[in-house]
C-alpha cells in the first residue's frame, strides 16, 4: 500500500521536524515546508493526499495558500494549525474551504485521528452517487433535496448543510463546535441556539423512519444513528 502523501507547512522548525518525524514512524510520507510560497511550489509537484498548514508564515500564509489551492482544487482536506487564543482563525479559515482545525499545543494521536478522518471522508465523497441513502431517506446535497418514497421535501441550504456534516459522521459524534464554525461562522450562544432550531427541523423531517435518530451527545455534540 502506498504512502499517504502529507505536505505539512510549518514555520517552526524544531516544532515541524517533530510533527514530520512522527508522521513519518507511523508510515506516512511528509513534505515539510517552512513557508507558504515553498509549500505553494511543493503542492503542485507533489500533489499531496491531505494538507496541514500553520496560519501564520512567511511569504505565503497559510489563508492565502489554501485560498489559492481552493481554486483549482476543492477536494484536498486542508487541515490548519491554529493558536488556542486565534478563535478568528477557525472562523476564516473554514470560510475559504478548510476542512478541520487543530488547536495549538496539541498530540501528535489528534493530529493523526483527524488527518485519517478527513481522508475517510474524501473515499466517502468520491464513492457516493449524487443520493445518499439516510435510512429509508435519500438526500441529495447540492439540489437540497430529502425524499421518502415519492415525496420529495426541499432542505434550505442550512438544513443541508447541517444534514450533509451529521451524514458525514454517521453513527459518530459530530463536533458541536465544529458545525456552528462550518455553517453559521462561529459557535456563539445564539448561534447554538440557532442550531438546535434546526436539529429539532431534521428530526421531524427524518421522522418517517424511526430507525433513524439524531441524539443530543451532552457537551461534545450530535450523532445520526441510521
């Protein structure tokens, strides 16, 4: 089995030579950078299975890089390394197309779980017709569309979207936080407000069939049982 192929840009050095050594004694093959215009040149000679980009760099930042990649390329999982106090970042970075954040310090078994985890998640996508089977239900994503037998029902995007994250992490938890950055922008009171409105919505949406479930996990977050 081949390598999977991990471009990490990191400017601090000790701090990258650590993650890549790590990576690299649990079999993956690292391509270390210590700047976004390098990792920029290596992204398009190496074209690697998932990205890992701090926020902060020289010459390129890590926003501006995966602004640039996500023109061309809106399937490569972009993972950002973000500071503890950088709430902003989390917030900027998912609106220009990254997939997941990890918060600095963190270890390398995090790190690992949710590289292997967005990697599951593009096999998913690539495997999937444009219907997805939800229980008895099939939705599709980009027409917003939930149907039941022949009785289609219209999602707004936000009810899509929501639905397509808990689809993602079926019979696991998804991260309560994680959504509210996602689809509203940041995981505020009012937004997780918000965001129960429209869980209590896709429940009685998903009603038809009582297989299916979406349980409240208490302070982590939601998870589909189908």
């Amino acid at each position: 089995m081949s390598k999977i192929k991990v471009l990490l840009a990191e400017d601090e050095i000790a701090l990258g030579m650590i993650i890549q050594e790590s990576l690299e004694s649990r079999n993956f093959k690292v391509s270390l950078c210590a700047d976004g215009q390098k990792a920029w040149e290596e992204y398009q000679r190496a074209k690697p299975d998932v990205l890992v980009l701090d926020v902060m760099m020289p010459k390129k930042d890590g926003f501006s890089l995966a602004e640039q990649i996500r023109k061309t390329d809106p399937y490569t999982p972009i993972i950002f390394l973000t500071s503890k106090s950088q709430t902003e970042d989390v917030v900027k970075g998912f609106g220009l197309g990254a997939n997941d954040y990890v918060r600095k310090p963190f270890s390398m078994e995090e790190l690992i779980v949710r590289i292997n985890a967005q990697l599951d998640r593009l096999r998913v996508r690539q495997n999937q017709s444009d219907w997805i089977t939800i229980g008895t239900y099939s939705f599709h994503p980009t027409k917003q569309l939930l149907k039941f037998g022949e009785e289609e029902t219209l999602l707004t995007a936000r009810e899509a979207a929501l639905l397509q994250i808990l689809v993602e992490h079926a019979n696991e938890v998804a991260d309560r936080s994680l959504i509210l950055t996602q689809i509203w922008g940041s995981d505020d009171f009012f937004n997780a407000r918000s965001m129960d409105v429209f869980i209590t919505k896709l429940r009685k949406k998903l009603q038809e069939d009582p297989t299916i479930q979406i349980l409240n996990v208490r302070g982590y977050g939601f998870k589909l049982v189908c």
